[in-house]
C-alpha cells in the first residue's frame, strides 16, 4: 500500500499548482482512497511516514488528515492510527461538506449564525468571571495578531469556543468543536487581494468582535445576539460574493477560505 501511495504521490502533486500545502496532501490522500490505492478499513501510514512522503511539516499532515475526517473518508481510533472509512458508512454529520467548495462554507455559516447568535445571547446571561476574563483575553488576543500582521484563525475561532463555553451548555462547545474544520480554513485564502475569487479580509473585525464582547460584559443578551448576528452575517455576505465572483471568473483561480 506504501509503494503505490509513493508511486502516485509525485503525479499526483504535480497538477495541485496553486492549492496551499494542505489542500494539496488532502486532495493527494482523497484520490488515493476514490481510487482505491488505500481501501475501506487500511491504516494510514504514520504522520512521521506521511511527512517524509510528501516532503511537508507534521502540522500539514494534520490538518490534511483533519479535512478528510471532516468529510468522512477517515476516522482515528485512539491510541491505532487513523483508518479509512467505509464509502456506505460515510453518513455521519457534515460528512456531505467539502472544504473545496463555498457553497459548503456558507451552509456552515448559516448554521453558525442560528447557534452562535443564541450563545452570546446566552453567555451574556450566564458567563462566570473566569469565562469573561478569557473572553477579553481572547479578543486582545485578535487584536494583537491584526496589529502585528498574524494570522487571527487560532485565536478568532478560541474567541467563538470561549463564548459558546460560557452559554453553561455543553453542546454548543461540541457543535463548535465538530465543525471547526470547516471554520478555521486556511489562511493563505485571504491572499491575492483584489483579484477575482479571492476572499477579502474582513477589515472590520475586531470592531464587531469588540461589539460581541462588550455587549456580553455588559450582561446584555439581546445585543450580544445583534453583535453576534451581524458579526456572522457579514462573513456570510462576503463568502457569497466569493461564490459568485468563482462563477462568473471564465478562468481558475486561487483563492481559499478563511473563517
């Protein structure tokens, strides 16, 4: 199984020629299960074998890795490895998603802004001390990043997760931790600014983030729900500009996804 996975590993990244490094090993190891070089119920190689494979860091593989237990095409099992699924068994949640696709991006959004929107209501209600005092280090922490010219993806989607821990109920961190894949997309999406399919940063981000937060500092549920509201809706907004700018570009572009 190794063999076959290095014989097809050069020719198969040879045409990925604009896709970030992730994608690339994702849609590498995709075509190796569609076509069956790896089969339901195989074991991946190690992620050290992975690495030395495709010649990229282990963080890569990961997040590779990552994207297609997202879809559905891979499970771990703690303390084995990680295994390909069955194609019939491939119905579990969100398992339909592809990260490649924006369409895919705006149904999570639209599922986002239904339960988020409630959890800064609810936060804003419920949230301990503790809970608030992450909450304004997490968007200090967002605002450092954007001042310093940093990704804000880690620390955008810890702002979101402390929010939805401080609800007091469990299933909005799980909700959250079962479709981070599809919330925190890869940075090197916002690059390229200004040409077609390329989606723009979101410069006013830390102002609705700090709307989100005052309000549930404030202890004030129904403008935390407006802030988180029109927080999503203008990702939202931006991501089916994109979508349209893909359809209407006569040519491939480059672009990706960010959250």
């Amino acid at each position: 199984m190794r063999d076959l996975m290095e014989q097809d590993a050069d020719n198969d990244l040879v045409d990925l020629v604009g896709q970030s490094l992730v994608n690339q090993i994702a849609t590498s190891l995709r075509r190796d299960i569609e076509r069956g070089t790896v089969k339901p119920g195989d074991k991946l190689p190690s992620e050290n074998e992975l690495t030395r494979l495709h010649s990229v860091s282990r963080a890569v593989i990961r997040e590779a890795v990552a994207v297609l237990r997202f879809e559905g095409m891979l499970e771990a099992r703690r303390g084995v490895g990680v295994f390909v699924t069955d194609a019939e068994q491939r119905g579990a949640p969100f398992s339909g998603l592809s990260l490649e696709r924006i369409s895919s991006v705006i149904e999570l959004l639209e599922l986002r802004a239904a339960c988020e929107t409630e959890a800064a209501g609810l936060a804003a209600g419920r949230r301990s001390p503790a809970q608030l005092e992450t909450i304004l280090d997490l968007h200090r922490k967002v605002g450092e990043n954007l001042e310093n010219g940093l990704s804000t993806r880690d620390a955008d989607f810890a702002l979101h997760m402390a929010i939805a821990e401080a609800t007091q109920n469990r299933r909005f961190p799980e909700l959250l931790r079962l479709i981070k894949p599809g919330i925190i997309m890869d940075r090197d999406l916002q690059q390229g600014q200004g040409q077609p399919g390329t989606l723009l940063p979101n410069l006013h981000l830390q102002e609705e983030h700090g709307r989100i937060v005052h309000a549930i500092f404030a202890g004030k549920p129904a403008e935390a729900r407006e802030a988180m509201q029109a927080h999503l809706e203008g990702s939202l907004s931006r991501y089916k500009t994109l979508l349209i700018e893909r359809v209407s570009s006569p040519g491939p572009t480059q672009s990706k996804v960010s959250g």
